[in-house]
C-alpha cells in the first residue's frame, strides 16, 4: 500500500478555522457571519486561503456530531476544537503534521470508532435526534435517501436577467473572467468553476442573480402575465419579486412586503441594479397593509418563514440552531399568514403558498387546513414538491384559484 503524504497545512490558517469553530458553537452566532468576518480579518489571504477556511469551517459544521461523537465529546477547550478539526482530517484521508496540537490523537482508534459509528443513522448523518425522529415520522421510507442529499454540497446557481442579457453573452461574459457555467434551463446555469462572482462586471451590471434552481420556479409556478398586481408577502430581500418582475416584462406593479426594513433596502438597491422599476418595497405595519389590498391582487405569493429543512445543505448551522420546539412554533405562525394574507387576493386571482422546508407538516397538512376552512372561497389549482434529491434545494409551492 502507497503511504499517504503528509498534508501541508498551514497554522495560522487552521488557527482562523478552530476560532471560527468556537465563535459558531460557543457562542450560537450564524457559519456565514462568522466566516465572513474571519475572511475580512486578514486582507493578505488570497483566494485559496480563503477557499480552506470557508470550506473547512462548513464541512466541519456540517459532519459536527459525527466529529465530537468520534472524539468522545462535544469539544469546549480550544485544544478540543483542533482535535475536531484533526479528526475531521484523518476520516478523509489526510495524515497530520507533527504539531502539537495533534499529538493526542489516534489515527487507527479514530478510523475504527469511524466505522462502528457508521452502523448510527443519526450520527452517521450527523443530525440531532429530535430531526431524525420528525424526518422518520414525516417522510418514512424517503427520509434516509433524503437526508444524504442535505448533507452534499449545495450548487452555486445563477439566473439571467432576461431584462437586460441573454443566457449566450452572460456565459461568455463570465467565461473571460474565468468563471465556467453549465446550462441547466433557458436562464439558469450551475456554476462549475468559480471565482468572486460579485467582483464581475456582469454582476454589477445586473446581468445574474444567484438564487438556487428549486427557488427558480415559484416564480414560474405563479402562472404570471405583464399588467398584473402582485403582491410577494413575505419577500426578504426580493429574489423571488426580482425575478417575477423579468417574467412580467417589467410591466405591472409587485409589492414586496417583509417586517424587516434592512431587507427591503436590500430589495430596493439590487432591483436597482436589475433595471426593475415596477417593485414597490412596503414595511409590514400590522393588518393595515392587508386591509388597503383586500381583494386586489391578481397573484400573491406567501413565502411563509419555515424551518429551511430543504435548504440544509447551504446552511448547515441551522441543524444545530433548529429544535422541535421551533417546528411547532413556525407551523402556527405558517396557519396564520396563510388564513389573514389570503384575503388579499381578487375573485379569479390566485395565492401561491411557498416553503423552501420538506416536511408535509409545514406544507401539504397546511395546504388541506386551510382548504378545510376556506374551501368555498378557494380551490387547490396545483402543488408541486421538489426533493433535495434532484441535486437542488428542497421545496413545497401550491396554486389556489379564488373562486
């Protein structure tokens, strides 16, 4: 047998992943922050440094109970948290250098306690056992399969802006700056070879929005004309309004609603750089908003807040910052837009109900709740689930027509 090389690492690059580690456990705050703030912290990094912070942070998080339960426990010293990150390395392959900080540790009885852990779904998948148990109970059969792909890396998806490129000069624009994209659809590319895509002049220019394929077909799913009045309900920072707006010809009007006025800011500046001028970005000031469009939009999208258990993958902290506790919390807060927002909706337009989650609970059960209750006034036109399966986020969305 070949012997494996030693892999070159660098210390004060391990050193930036171990602290991002503690920064994320001990201290609860969001992977994505943190690493951004870390990658901030020292300009002299280049583009490969960069890429083994990021990347190691987030496998570690992603595979953090399999890790502490090879370990023996969840880490608390920092000398712990190289321990994680040495562990991490032996299971893939890697020999360690001799530092210091690995001296402790026992490549065979780590390999071993691998393999017998191996045997333990939940461990194996790196889960916490109320998700198992909820994910069994929910999906049966499906939920093994299902939560091998939250665990594999999320693609990097791009969609044309139609409004001012076409799919042909935006991959040529991109391949120039060394950024290589496979089509997928007649506006959306995977991302095969990357660079900083918001350093691009395409980007700047508003020719591409990231947003995952799955999310890609709401807007599709809307069933939408130029002229409408739209009304996305729970918008964020607008991906889903900015690319209904292209679908509309950039005709109409859409008003995008969220509670939160730093999203709306954002909405506004990247509908800017889109060359969208038909979004109206509105606070949600209690049931006043609801009241003004009562029976006046032609199409109203409720992508409802959720658990993202269809978007693990891209965030894999939230494992750890999700709880039972939440679901049922959610699902209530899910009930109640669905039955006040619905009221916005004209005789003969149509509500879509959206869910980047995988759990019937927040979806289908939702759905037929609401149909129980308000079935004289609304009929189930379409719903369409999308696995994580299909090598893209998870997704829910429902058509209901307004008799």
């Amino acid at each position: 047998m070949q012997k494996k090389s030693i892999e070159r690492l660098y210390p004060n690059l391990v050193t930036a992943v171990v602290n991002a580690l503690q920064t994320i456990f001990e201290e609860g705050q969001y992977a994505d922050r943190v690493i951004e703030r870390t990658l901030k912290s020292n300009k002299k990094w280049g583009a490969r440094d960069r890429a083994f912070i990021a990347g190691s942070v987030y496998e570690i998080v992603r595979w953090y109970r399999l890790l502490y339960a090879i370990q023996g426990k969840r880490p608390r010293k920092i000398q712990e948290w190289w321990g994680l990150f040495g562990v991490w390395k032996i299971i893939n392959g890697s020999q360690l250098p001799d530092w210091d900080e690995f001296a402790d540790l026992r490549p065979k009885e780590i390999l071993s306690k691998h393999k017998e852990l191996l045997e333990i779904r939940r461990i194996r998948e790196s889960i916490p056992d109320w998700m198992d148990e909820v994910g069994e109970e929910q999906l049966g059969e499906q939920w093994d399969e299902v939560i091998q792909a939250l665990n594999k890396t999320a693609p990097v998806v791009l969609r044309t802006n139609l409004l001012k490129t076409n799919p042909a000069v935006l991959q040529e624009a991109l391949a120039e700056d060394g950024i290589l994209l496979e089509k997928i659809s007649e506006e959306a590319f995977v991302v095969t070879q990357r660079k900083n895509l918001f350093s691009t002049a395409a980007f700047h220019n508003g020719w591409f929005e990231i947003q995952d394929f799955s999310s890609q077909q709401v807007a599709h799913f809307m069933d939408l004309k130029p002229g409408m009045r739209v009304v996305d309900a729970c918008a964020g920072a607008g991906g889903k309004s900015l690319h209904m707006a292209v679908l509309m010809a950039n005709k109409g009007q859409i008003i995008g609603m969220d509670t939160a006025e730093w999203k709306l800011k954002e909405l506004r500046r990247r509908a800017k750089r889109n060359g969208i001028y038909i979004i109206t970005p509105r606070p949600i000031d209690g049931t006043k908003m609801i009241k003004r469009l009562r029976a006046k939009a032609d199409r109203l999208l409720l992508d409802v807040p959720c658990t993202g258990m269809g978007v693990i993958r891209r965030n894999p902290d939230a494992k750890w910052k999700l709880s039972a506790e939440f679901l049922d919390e959610i699902t209530g807060t899910q009930a109640e837009i669905l039955s006040s927002y619905a009221k916005m909706v004209k005789s003969g337009g149509k509500l879509v109900y959206a869910t980047c989650s995988i759990l019937p609970v927040e979806n289908e059960h939702q759905i037929a709740r609401f149909l129980e209750q308000n079935g004289a006034d609304f009929e189930l036109e379409e719903e369409r689930k999308i696995s994580p399966t299909e090598g893209y986020d998870g997704f829910y969305m429902a058509r209901l027509l307004r008799r």
